[in-house]
C-alpha cells in the first residue's frame, strides 16, 4: 500500500536515489532540500507525487514550521526519514570554529530538532515510524572524522532514548548505519586545512587515502537505499539496520574489541575482590 514519506537531504545520495525509490513505488514523497530547484527533474517526472519544501536543517528556527506544514498538507506521514548530513575532515586541531558549529547544527542538533518536531503529529496519528540515517560512523570512528563521528554517535544515542520514551504511543525508530557507499560523500566533503605536525599520522595517511581515491567504498547507493526502505516497510524492523560488508566487518570488530576489554576489567575486578575477603 502506497505510503507518505518526509525526507530530508533529498537532493543527492541516498536521499535522492531513496526519493526516486520511492516515487518509482507509487509512493508520496515530501522531499526537502535546501536547494529545491535541485529537484526540478523529480518534480517534472513525479509532479503528482511530489511536495518539494525548502529545509535547511542548520536553521532551527524553520524546522518545526515546515514539519508542521507538511502534516497540515496531507492526511499523514507514515515515515520520517532524517538523511541530511555531510561530512568533515581534519584532525580535530585542525579544525575551525565554524566548522565544527555547522557540523552539530546540522548533523545533530538539525536531526534532533526535526525528530522533535515530528513526534506530536505523530502520536496524534496514532504512531508512525522514523528513520534516522547514521552510519558505521556511529559505532566506529577514523582518524580525522572526530566531529563527524561525535555528531552519528550522539545522535545514534538520542534515538536510542527517545525510542523507548514514544513507544507506548506506537511510534518506532530505526537507525540506519551503511559503511563507506557510493554517493557523493567524498567529494561533498568539508575539509580542513591540514597542519604540518599531522604529517605522517593516523589522520594524514587517511586523508592521503580520500585524496588518492584508496578510501575503500564498497557500498552500492541503490542497494542500500533499497535494504533501508524494505525494513522500513516491515512489520517489526530492528533498531539498528547495519548496511554493507564493510560497516559489518568494523561494526563487528569494534564490538568484540568492546566485550573483551569489559570481560578483562570483570576479570580484574573479582581478582581484587577476592583479594580484599
């Protein structure tokens, strides 16, 4: 059954090839862009099924009016999907002020304030579901993405809350987390002027890896976009979809990494306490 769709950052990546998905399904998309007239092909093919509304989600003063909007335009919004984001580059000294300032309003403060937004309309309907696109970025870190990993692993935590505060009013998130995936990350990204100290580090070789095009990106945009929708359509979706062998591989490693660090300390603290009897 066709569904209606909120999403936003919708003019490239995965939120344009999911908007595309979508509209090819026969579903309603409100897509949000803060270029619309980067959408002006979609809305030719899709003019029907389509509401294209202006966002940018750095500027918080505007998120709850557009929200707000969309829900008075149609009858309901089955999901909400928060996809805009980009990403930074430079080790963490590297970066200015304002750099770091855009990257939380956006990525965080941005997604936090439309999920926010969303959450009294939809437990008026009666529930409904949000997506928050994040990535193995959320759960793992790279030198060099300091701000861009604080920002998926604080949001992945504020989703991970916040679902069990709206659950009893039938709402439900799910947690997108796709490793490195053919879109237009790379070349969208913001960069830091490197400093000379960082040269032959950690955060050097992997920007040598971005500039060299060795980053390793294995992920296919359409594949992804298509896992995420279909989870997104299901009964009962889990509340992290991990997305990619890459993502699954470091996730993965990651959290073994985690387990057997805590089962050391578990191990050192009965030793002592042993000790003290």
């Amino acid at each position: 059954m066709p569904k209606t769709w909120f999403i936003t950052g919708a003019t490239s990546g995965l939120g344009l090839e999911m908007a595309q998905q979508l509209l090819a399904d026969g579903h309603m998309v409100i897509a949000t862009a803060r270029r619309p007239e980067a959408l002006a092909r979609l809305r030719q093919d899709h003019s029907s099924r389509l509401d294209i509304v202006q966002l940018d989600l750095a500027e918080p003063g505007s998120i709850a009016s557009v929200v707000e909007g969309a829900f008075e335009r149609h009858e309901k919004i089955d999901v909400i999907v928060s996809n805009a984001g980009y990403g930074l580059f430079g080790a963490a000294e590297e970066l200015t002020t304002a750099q770091i300032d855009r990257q939380i309003a956006t990525n965080l403060a941005g997604s936090i304030h439309l999920i926010r937004a969303a959450l009294p309309f939809l437990r008026r309907q009666g529930g409904g579901r949000i997506v928050q696109v994040s990535s193995e970025g959320g759960q793992i870190a790279y030198p060099g993405f300091s701000l861009y990993h604080a920002t998926k692993w604080g949001i992945e935590g504020f989703v991970e809350s916040v679902a069990q505060e709206v659950a009893p009013f039938g709402i439900d998130f799910i947690i997108a987390e796709p490793g490195p995936t053919g879109t237009k990350f790379g070349a969208n990204l913001d960069r830091a002027e490197p400093l000379a100290a960082y040269e032959d580090t950690p955060a050097d070789a992997v920007r040598r890896a971005i500039n060299d095009g060795r980053f390793a990106i294995k992920g296919d945009a359409a594949r992804t976009v298509a896992a995420i929708l279909s989870a997104a359509q299901s009964a009962a979706p889990p509340l992290r979809l991990t997305l990619g062998s890459t993502a699954y591989s470091s996730i993965s490693t990651a959290l073994v990494a985690r387990l057997s660090a805590l089962e050391a300390q578990r191990a050192t603290a009965h030793s002592a306490d042993r000790q003290d009897l």
